[in-house]
C-alpha cells in the first residue's frame, strides 16, 4: 500500500512516519486566490477562471 499526504507538514519527515506528501505553498494559494476574487469583484459578468499552483512531491518512505 503506498500512503501519500498533502501538506508536507514537519512531522511527515519523522522517522516514525516519513510520509510521501505534496508541498504546497499556502502564501502562493493564498495570493492565487485574492487574485481571482479581485478578478470576479472587478468583473462580476466575466466567465470564471481556474488558477493552478505547484506542489512538488517530497518522496519519502511511505511511497
């Protein structure tokens, strides 16, 4: 079975656990996000957009 998280927080790098996860970078959704509602609020008739942000893998154990 291969386990594989989406946050890479500290403890996924424990020994115990060394958790497979996906980095993501909150400040970058964050900005991402803001950036759409901005968009929309500006343009309410406009068609909706989609925005994509990376989030690399960090292999570890569990993978």
């Amino acid at each position: 079975m291969v386990v594989i998280g989406f946050d890479d927080i500290p403890a996924a790098g424990w020994n115990a656990y060394s958790l497979t996860t996906f980095r993501q970078d909150p400040m970058v959704m964050a900005a991402q996000a803001l950036q759409l509602l901005e968009r929309r609020q500006a343009q309410p008739q406009a068609p909706t957009s989609k925005a994509e942000v990376s989030a690399p893998l960090v292999r570890r154990q569990s993978a």
